[in-house]
C-alpha cells in the first residue's frame, strides 16, 4: 500500500496528486545548486549500463557524456534524423544495446496498473543515423520492456501478455509463447504483484543470447473486483480486475526459460503449491543458471534457488527466517533499489537482511555455503552498490539520526564500515549511481535549506559537476521547519517534524495539523520535507503542521521497532501517534481545541483510526482513499503484515477502523474516487453504512471515476483541495490566539 510515495525516488520526480504527500511547495524553493544553469542538465542525467556514462536529451538531438571527462561530449542523434524516422513524440527512455552502437526510444507510453510501462519503441542505428519502428504491426503504445540481445541482432519485448522476438534488420517477428491472455500473463505480472511486491519487467537474456528467462503468471482463478463506471457511456459498464485480497490465494507463478532457436520452454521445478508461494525475485546466475527466491504464503521464510535453465533442475543453497514478522520482498528504504547484487564473476552475491536486531548486508557464496556479515555495530545498513573493481560496497546508513540518512562503504575484504559523505552535508543524502559504482549523482536535503544536487566521483566523493562552490542557501517557504523527538507514557521515542509558520509567536496558541501515513510502506519525519501539499497551505495561515513516524513504519530503527506493528496495524501505530499527540497538546503554543489531522490511503485509514479510537483528541479528520477493513485490501500486503484472515480474525477485526466507527465525534471529512483498483470503492461505502448505522453525521465527497490518486479529469485536483480547505477552515479555524 504505496501510498505516501517514497521520497527517494527523487531523482525521477514523478508528477503526483496534490493531495498526496508532495515536494511540489518545496520544489518551488530548488536553489541553482539543484537544477545547475551550465551546459549539462544533470538533473535529467541516465546512466548507461556497465559504465559510468550518461545520456541526457536536449532540443537538438541526445548527447553522451563520459562522467570521467565533462568536457568533452557526443550528439548521438540529432532532432532532425529522429525526426526523418517519423519519431515525433518526446524520449521518455533509451535502451542501450550491449556494444552501444544501437539504442531503442521508449515513447508515446501508457499505463499498466501504476505507472507508463507500455508504449512505442523506436531503433536506431548509431552509425548511420537511421531509425524504424519496432513491433509497428502492433497496435500503438502496446509494447513492454523491449530489450537488445547480447548479439545485438534481436530486440525481445511483450506485447499483450506474450514474449516475441524481433530481427531488427529484416523485421522478422517470433511469437516465443502462445499462451497470453488477461488472465494468462508471460513477461510481466498481474496488479497484486505489481503494487505490492514492485517488480514489473518479467523476463531477461542470458549471457550468449540463446535463452529468455521469464514469469509466468496464472490468475485465471483469481476473483474479479468489479467496478462500475457511470461516467463514460449513457450506459454504465463494469470494469473487472482481477484483485486477490486478503485470505484468497495468490495467483499461481512460475519461471519459464525459453530456447530463442527452437522455441521449448523449460519449467524450473521449484517445490512447493505456486498458489501459496510468491517468487518475487529472479535473474540470471550464470549462462545456464536462474537464482531465484521463493516467499511462502506468510512471507515470513525465503527459500533461495539455483536452476538448471537446460533441464529445470533445482537445488535450495540458502534459506530465511523472520518469526515475528515477515521478510521484505524489495530494498526496505528504495523499492526499485537492489534486492541483490552479484559480482562480475558470479562467485557471490551481495543482500540486505535482517539480522541480529539490525538490517546487515551479507556475503553470501555462489552455492550460498558461506555468508559473512559485512555490517555490525547497533546500526541498520541498506545496500545501495557495489564496485566490482575495488571491492567496495556502498550502503546508506543513519547511526545517529533515524531522520537522516548517509553514504557508508564497506570493503568485502575489510571490517570497517567508513563515512563517504562528507560532515558539511548534514541531512538525508540519496545518491543515483552509475552501474559501475564509480560516480553518483548526489542529492543532499535538510529541512533548513534548499536541495543540493551534484555529480560526484566515488570514494572520495570529488565534486564534478558543477564546477562552482557549493552554496547552501535557506528556503523561502512561508513557514520554518524543525525537529523534534517526543517520549511517549509507553516510553517510545518518536521522531518529528514541525512546521512553524515564519510570523510565530510563542505567547499564542495555534491549531495543529497532523500529516499521517504510520504504515510499514512508508515513513514521513525526516530531512526531505514530507508535508503534503493541502496541509502546507495553511501553515502560513496560523497553523502549527506536525507528521510523526510511529513504530512499524520502515525508518533505520532496527528490526524489533520495523516488525512491532506485526498483526497490528491500526493498533500500535494509532497509539503511537495519539500518545506522542497527547503529550504535543501540552505544549504552550499548542491549542487543544483544534486539533486536525490528515491521511491518505494508509494515512487515510490512519486518520479514521485516529478519529475513532481516540476522539478526545482528534477533532477533525480528512480521510482520503482509506482501507476501511483489513479483508478488503490485496493479499499480498496485508497477509504480509498481518497474516491470514483465516488464522487470527480477531487481529483483523481489532485492525480495521470500520468496527470502531461508533466511537466519531468530531468532524469528519471522507473523499474517495468510485474507480479506484487500489482501495477500492467498497471501502467507501462500508464505512458510510457504519457510520449512518451509528447516526453519525460527517461529510463526504466522492469523485466519481477517478482512481486512487484522484487526479483525473479537468478541475480535479483544484476541487479536492478547495473542499480540503473549506472544511478545515469551518471546522479547525487558522490562526494564532
């Protein structure tokens, strides 16, 4: 339930709803340190493979940069011969053949479930400038995760839930399955795989070219969510997605390897009832070989396989174990981060786990034989890259300051953990590097300056771009961030940001807003500024806006405070922010009488929580998009957090803010789009009939069609935030008394 987007996903800036969690304010506040006015926009750099060369665009055509030598560069192909190949659309992304001397533009894309992951792919030769259209045959926008051969002969994509192969220079097309349907999905995944265990491109070349290792997805058992859209015909029509949710199996998967010559699928045989198994991570290990992890149902055990891709034989090297709780099927703190990473020989691989109390990352030996902890001391490390050459490991870690986050590296050969970021960037620090490990582009956020953005070489962290000083210069945002820890009476330290706004005055007293999210998909209280968007506005007009990091949520506090929420969600974390609530209100400035809090999805259901379980505290809410009851949300997700339904009802039933919805007595506000395939609208309408069934008077606005961002169609999003307002300024009064 990803719904607080992760700040750390930065470096893309995807565009999101103003009602979500956003950087949109404090974007406004970027220094030229951030986005630099020189020649190389290196803010919209990417990196090409096995390199630490970079691509970026610009009105003339695409220009390669070596990270090594910024003065020189190469205009790869101009506007005009992309261009004359009836490519008219804007590169969105390039993929990059093994010898670089050809490329694909993604274009003209679309979206799947979350993001744009079909479109257009578009080849060109490097040399000659020339280009053609791969899959044309095809219907537009159609096509996934097109890729080269090693051979660069070949482009592999899916098209409609099936694998082909395409010779780029005759246009010769080879269908490599048959199989594809809706419901029969080859080369990428179903929604409940997509949303909650990040993966999205399913199938991958071996070495030599001879052989694609795919997913295979079987949800034809999987039970349609029906949707209703009134909107779009004078008749209505249902919409079916096939939505697994919590206590329904999951759609069966398997890894297939396909024979490109012969076209013969080999099954790896990886034990165990697919339809209680996931296989969240797959690649290859070697030119004949597929490592691939299995989570059981519960998500609480890893079961770690090599396969023979020739025969589909298998053999378990590694296994394990997370009792309480469960083991996370993506990096913790960066869900497109490494999951693993091998070295160039294959000889080992390198993996972020629990351990001991604390996230360690691990040596582990090709057979999985040997494992050596690289990581120790009372601190969590998340893996980030490795340096095949030096034999570096670079890690983020915060062993002072959950709030923050810094570069570390570690030797494969060495036991010192050593600082990489320097002391004059205090802050979070996010880095993008480039895959040989060798350079970085370096972001560095504080709540109490603008961002700071540079290329840099690594270890010794040299700045390379941009050649003048760093200038660290203060935000002009209408408001002052700062912040703070509060103990709780159940003696939990929790970590905090506050917004003040600029004219405060410590004699009066102020409403206070709180942002919420509290769920293990996301944290908010740290140096990236986190406020959302809505509640931004109104700090400037008197108020005091707090967000709060309870236990459960995934910040570098150690395993013991991550798995707490373990079969408690909407428990723990409620209380958490209502304890730390409860000892804010005694603060002088604070005004007990207008307290007003605010989530979405997972915050969403954190405010209902909060409004219904604690009402002498909270006494106005808006609730967006909220899981109303643990059984309506996906398997995946909740079965990993709080097991089956089957196995505890009564944690479901104690979790779920719809059996406390008696309790309201504030003012409350519900918003939510009738189209949402994420939380669906049914959590809406339960919640409602409780309410009414309680005579409960509240409000609510329903977007009719829009999906779970509620940020479809002309006025959206400008009306979601003028009701948001309204109704805050009727029921929580800004400004200082």
């Amino acid at each position: 339930m990803r719904k607080a987007i992760l700040i750390f996903a930065i470096f893309s800036l995807p565009l999101l709803s103003p009602a979500q969690p956003l950087l949109n304010t404090f974007q406004k506040n970027i220094d030229k340190e951030f986005l630099p006015d020189e020649n190389i926009n290196i803010y919209g750099l990417k990196w090409l493979p096995h390199s630490h060369d970079f691509w970026v665009s610009k009105p003339d055509g695409i220009y390669l940069y070596d990270a090594e030598d910024l003065s020189t560069n190469k205009l790869l192909l101009s506007a005009d011969q992309i261009k004359s190949s009836g490519l008219s659309t804007s590169i969105e992304n390039i993929v990059w053949s093994k010898d670089r001397s050809k490329i694909l533009i993604y274009t003209n894309s679309s979206k799947v479930w979350r993001v744009n992951s079909k479109g257009d792919y578009w080849y060109f030769d490097l040399h000659s400038g020339k280009g053609h259209q791969i899959g044309k045959k095809f219907s537009s926008s159609s096509l996934q995760f097109a890729k080269f051969s090693p051979d660069n002969k070949t482009v592999a994509y899916v098209y409609k839930h099936n694998l082909y192969t395409e010779q780029i220079n005759s246009t010769i097309i080879a269908q490599l399955t048959n199989d594809g349907t809706n419901r029969i999905i080859n080369g990428t995944f179903d929604w409940a795989y997509e949303e909650e265990l990040s993966i999205r491109d399913g199938f991958s070349w071996n070495d030599d070219g001879t052989k694609i290792a795919f997913w295979h997805t079987d949800a034809r058992a999987t039970k349609n969510y029906l949707m209703i859209d009134n909107t779009d015909s004078i008749y209505p029509f249902i919409k079916p997605v096939e939505y697994p949710v919590a206590g329904e199996k999951p759609s069966p998967v398997k890894i297939g390897v396909v024979n490109i010559a012969s076209k013969r699928i080999v099954w790896m045989e990886i034990p165990g009832d697919p339809a209680n198994n996931y296989i969240p991570r797959m690649d290859w290990s070697g030119n004949n070989e597929v490592m691939a992890v299995q989570l059981n149902r519960l998500q609480n055990q890893a079961k770690f396989y090599l396969c023979n891709a020739s025969t589909g034989n298998t053999t378990m090297i590694y296994g394990e174990k997370q009792e309480p709780g469960w083991i996370e099927p993506f990096n913790l703190l960066d869900w497109d981060g490494p999951w693993w990473l091998w070295s160039s020989d294959k000889k080992f691989f390198l993996r972020t786990k629990e351990k001991d109390g604390w996230l360690r990352i691990c040596k582990i030996s090709h057979n999985g034989s040997q494992e050596q902890v690289l990581t120790k001391g009372n601190f969590d490390a998340n893996l980030l890259a490795y340096d095949d050459k030096t034999g570096d490991v670079y890690l983020e870690a915060t062993p002072y300051d959950a709030t923050q986050r810094y570069l570390y590296k570690v030797n494969i050969n060495k036991a010192d953990t050593v600082r990489v970021t320097p002391a004059v960037f205090e802050g979070t620090n996010i880095y993008s590097f480039s895959p040989d490990a060798a350079y970085a582009l370096h972001i560095n956020a504080n709540i109490n300056r603008n961002y700071n953005l540079r290329l840099v070489h690594l270890p010794d962290h040299q700045k390379i771009y941009p050649k003048r000083e760093d200038v660290f210069t203060q935000p002009n945002l209408g408001f002052k961030l700062e912040k703070f820890k509060i103990k709780t009476e159940d003696n939990v330290e929790m970590d905090g940001i506050m917004a003040k706004p600029n004219d405060f005055d410590p004699s009066k007293k102020y409403p206070v807003f709180f942002f919420v999210y509290g769920e293990p998909a996301s944290a908010v209280a740290s140096d990236v500024p986190y406020f959302n968007d809505l509640i931004a506005q109104f700090i400037p007009k008197g108020f005091i806006g707090i967000a709060l990091d309870n236990r459960g949520t995934p910040v570098m506090k150690g395993t013991e405070w991550r798995m707490s929420i373990y079969k408690k969600i909407g428990i723990i974390n409620s209380r958490d922010q209502a304890m730390a609530a409860k000892q804010i209100l005694k603060w002088s400035f604070i005004d007990g009488d207008r307290v007003a809090v605010h989530g979405w999805s997972g915050g969403g259901a954190m405010t209902l929580n909060l409004m219904f379980r604690y009402p002498e505290i909270y006494k106005t809410g808006i609730a967006v998009s909220a899981v109303t009851d643990q059984h309506f949300y996906d398997n995946i997700y909740t079965e990993r957090y709080m097991g089956l339904p089957q196995d505890d009802e009564e944690a479901y039933k104690q979790c779920s803010p719809l059996n406390f919805a008696k309790n309201l007595s504030g003012n409350l506000l519900y918003m939510h789009g009738t189209g949402d395939d994420n939380v669906h609208y049914k959590n809406a309408e339960q919640l409602i009939n409780e309410l009414i069934r309680n005579g409960k008077v509240f409000q609510l606005m329903v977007y009719p069609n829009r999906t779970h961002e509620i940020d479809e169609g002309a006025g959206t999003s400008e009306h979601l935030a003028a009701v948001f307002r309204k109704f805050i300024e009727e029921h929580c009064p800004p400004g200082a008394k």
